[in-house]
C-alpha cells in the first residue's frame, strides 16, 4: 500500500469514528490551527524568505491575518452556519418541519499551490475543518521550504484534541483527521488516485483539467481554484495617479505571482504615456531605485518559472524596468507597452512582474476584448462612473469584480471566492467555505397523523377523488 493510499485509509477511518463531527472538536481543531499560525510565525516567515523572497512583515501582511481572520470567523460563526436552516413550507407541508441539515462531506483532499503556500492551503482547509470533515493536505513542492515546514508542524498541532488510541505509538502512525502528504506530481496523481469525498484544488487551468477527470472516476465533486488573465480597465475619465499606484501594488505585489493580480492593462492610447509614468514613479517609491536589493520585493520562484516569465517578453517593447538575474530569480517590475493582442505575452497567464499595456478605442472595445477571450478569475475596472462599472458587470463575466482597487476583494470574507469558466468552478471563504465543503441535505419531517390529506394522492386516482 502506497504512502498516500495509507494516509487516505487512516483519514477515511479517522473521520469513520465520528471524531471529526462535534463542533466543539471541530473549533478545538480551528484554535489548535490558529496557535500553529501565531506561534510558528517565524519558522513560516522564514520559508517564505527562502521560497519567494517574502519579507517578515510580508507574512503576516499576505500570508497569516487573512487566515487567522478566517480562523476567527468561522469559530464565532460555527454554531450559526452549522444550525438546522428552515426553508419555507408549502400547504402540504405547513405541519411539517422543513429544513437544511448540513452535514461533513467525508475526506477532503486540499491540494495547494507555490504563491502564497499558507494562504491558498490553509483558508480551504479552515473550511473543510469547520463543516467537520477530515481532511488530506498536500501543499505544493515548489514552494519547497513551505511545504517542509508545513509537514512539520501541521501535525504538532492538530489532532491532538484527542489522546492516540493506544495501539498507536506516535501520532503519525495513527489515524489522522489532517494528514499533511507532501510530494509532487507523482505522489498528487497516486493520491488522485484514491477515492475523496471532495477534492479542492488551487493551481493552473491544465493541471485543473486532470484533477477533474481523476475526480470524476469516483464521481467525486471538486472546487478548482484556478488562474487565468484579469484584465484591468482603465476609464479615461478617472484618478490615474490613484488608480496607477493601486495597480502597481496589486501586479508587483509577491512579484506579480498573484493569482488575482491584475493580468494587462487595457486603455485608450491617450493614457498610455501617463500610465507608464505614474506606474514607474510608484515603483520607484515602492521599491527604491533597485528592486533587486528592496526587502518588499520578491523573486520568480524557481528558474524554470524565470525563463517562463522572461520568454513572455520576447517580442513586445519595453516602457519600464526588464532588467533581471537568472541566478537570482530576479526580474525587475517591468511595463510592456502597445502590446498587440497577438503578442506572446497575452497568451497565456503572465505570473509574473510584467505587465503588458494593450490599447482600446474605449469601453466597447475594452468588453469585446475581454468577452473574446477565457473568463478571467478577476476583472478590475477604475472608473469615477459607476453606469460604466454597472455595465462592465452586466456585459462581461469573471469569477470575481472589484473596481478602483486591486486584490482587496479576497480578503472580503462575505464574498465568495472562485473562478468561472476556465478561471475555476465552485467558491470559498466565510461561509462560502462552510457550505462549499457541506452536504446540504435537505430534510422534511413529517408526522404519521392527518392521513385525510394524503387521499388524493394514492390509486386509484379518479375525478371524483380529485374534486373534477
Ligand atoms: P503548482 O505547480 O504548485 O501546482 C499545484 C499543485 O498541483 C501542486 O500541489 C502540484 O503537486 C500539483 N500538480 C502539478 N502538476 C500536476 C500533475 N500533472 N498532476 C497532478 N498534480 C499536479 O502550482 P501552479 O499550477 O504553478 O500554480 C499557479 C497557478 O495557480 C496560476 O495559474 C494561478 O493563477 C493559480 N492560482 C489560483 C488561485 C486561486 O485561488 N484561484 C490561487 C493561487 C494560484
């Protein structure tokens, strides 16, 4: 039996015991979650240095206070979302109770991804821990150091609500509601394997695809979170400098490596000069006169990523920044400008410090554009005009809209969060999270009194029975 097999088996035990399901477990596990991410803050702070050149006050900033608001959230609200919902009744079941029960789904497979490690494996895992299910982490090898210290110090602290049974000498040969697998496409393909009552994945379009399709060989229902190229509209009529010094932090942020990060921009030529101006004086102030040695700016995450990125820009024109260090991983904030929509760089998903100017005629054009292409995971609009905004809403689709700011919206725990299309299926945060991992079972309860009103429905059904 294969080392993922085993940790799906003892999971799939572990939640067979019930364990998993009394909600006062269920937010022991959620605070033993929280004291893992407040206590090993160094250690996390730490391998996000090495993986993606995060600085410490980066971590809590992009990484742990979403989580731990997540964490919070979901203990205050537990009692709340996990209630019996009443539904309304119809006459024939005025007398009856009529509800949604939530319930655990069973095993939960979480496969992360590299950008933000702890983020996008930890807040669907607050989710599955919340509706009571067990859970398999697999956090991703890319993020290499991440995903060792994950393995480390996830098990130090979950699942310890209970004692081991006694056959188990160490906790890891026990059953495990999280286990944590690390591993790469080897070892997540051999855990695709395995039968799960629900898999969610974070990563990109392709590898999306295949989960699905191993899923769908035990008809088990997914949440692909998964990438794409937002589009950011710039209106002629708005703040540039304000709008510009947000998009210059939602794209450079973690050095453009954002799933949500603005992707190109699209604007009518006239702004394009200042565009590119404003961005470079907010770079400049961001990150000083040499991104290369600012602590706030991160690195490519690996080489093969680097020349990814860096083969993108081959034949655009550069307005701003390009300089970069292979042995570094290092590209600087970079600006392309009357990028042609043809260009190599607006094929696939950039994730990366580049962003690529593109110019419309005007809004029509900025639609049509964005409709002729995959839906994206995010659309950013920045306009003063909020009949423009209404019909950007109205006439394009995304997984998400936020206008006059970028990224923001993720940390709107209110809002679900997925994508559309190829840009994912299914949504989560808050209690989007809650039910997205639920079984929402619908419930009527009846009485065996007032037969008189079933008549009508049994044979032999006639007129005269039924009142014609
Ligand atoms: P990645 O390479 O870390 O892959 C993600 C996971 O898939 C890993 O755990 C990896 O082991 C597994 N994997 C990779 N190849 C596989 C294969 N052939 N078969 C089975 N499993 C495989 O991450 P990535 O895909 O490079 O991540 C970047 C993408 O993720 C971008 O497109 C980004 O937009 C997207 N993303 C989306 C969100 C979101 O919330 N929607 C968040 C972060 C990243």
């Amino acid at each position: 039996m294969s080392r993922e097999q085993q940790a799906v088996e003892r999971a799939r035990t572990a939640f067979l015991t019930g364990r998993s399901k009394p909600l006062d477990y269920r937010i022991g596990q959620l605070k033993a979650l929280q004291r893992c991410i407040t206590e090993r803050q160094k250690d996390i702070s730490d391998a996000l240095k090495k993986d993606l050149n995060k600085s410490e006050i980066g971590t809590p900033l992009y990484e742990t206070l979403g989580l731990e608001g997540e964490i919070m959230l979901a203990v205050n609200k537990l009692a709340q979302w996990a209630a019996p919902r009443p539904v309304e009744k119809n006459l024939l079941t005025l007398s009856d109770q009529v509800f949604i029960q939530p319930q655990p789904l069973g095993v939960v497979l979480v496969i992360g991804a590299w950008n933000y490690p702890w983020a996008v494996t930890l807040q669907p895992l607050i989710g599955v821990i919340a509706a009571g299910n067990a859970a398999i982490v697999k956090p991703s090898e890319v993020s290499v150091h991440s995903s060792k210290v994950m393995e480390e110090i996830l098990p130090l602290y979950l699942d310890k609500v209970t004692p081991p049974p006694p056959p188990c000498p160490v906790w890891s040969d026990c059953e495990r509601d999280v286990p944590v697998v690390t591993g790469g496409v080897s070892e997540t393909q051999e855990l695709l394997r395995q039968r799960f009552d629900h898999i969610v994945y974070t990563g990109n379009s392709s590898v999306g695809k295949l989960v699905m399709e191993a899923a769908a060989r035990h008809l088990t229902p997914v949440t692909l979170e998964l990438g794409g190229k937002s589009p950011c509209y710039i209106d002629k009529q708005c703040d540039i400098t304000i709008a510009c010094r947000r998009i210059t932090w939602g794209k450079f942020t973690n050095c453009g490596q954002t799933c949500i990060a603005p992707d190109y921009i699209l604007c009518e030529p006239s702004l394009q000069d200042r565009v590119v101006e404003e961005i470079r004086k907010n770079v400049k102030e961001f990150y000083s006169d040499d991104p290369k040695s600012c602590v706030d700016y991160g690195r490519i995450i690996n080489q093969r990523h680097f020349r990814r990125v860096m083969a993108l820009v081959e034949g655009s024109t550069i307005a701003l920044g390009g300089e970069n260090d292979e042995s570094l991983s290092y590209i600087a904030p970079t600006v392309l400008r009357d990028v042609k929509p043809d260009a190599k760089v607006m094929q696939e998903e950039i994730f990366g410090p580049v962003l690529p100017i593109v110019t419309v005629s005007g809004v029509d054009e900025a639609i049509r554009f964005i409709n002729e292409r995959e839906k994206p995971l995010a659309l950013y609009v920045f306009s003063p005009d909020n009949k423009l905004i209404r019909r950007i809403i109205d006439e394009t689709s995304s997984g998400g809209v936020l206008a006059n700011d970028c990224l923001v919206h993720f940390s709107v725990s209110a809002l679900p969060f997925g994508g559309v299309g190829n840009s994912g299926m299914g949504c989560y945060h808050g209690r989007h999270s809650f039910d997205q991992f639920s079984h929402l079972r619908g419930c009527l309860l009846k009485s065996l009194a007032m037969e008189g009103v079933n008549k009508m429905r049994y044979p032999p059904h006639t007129a005269k029975k039924l009142g014609w």
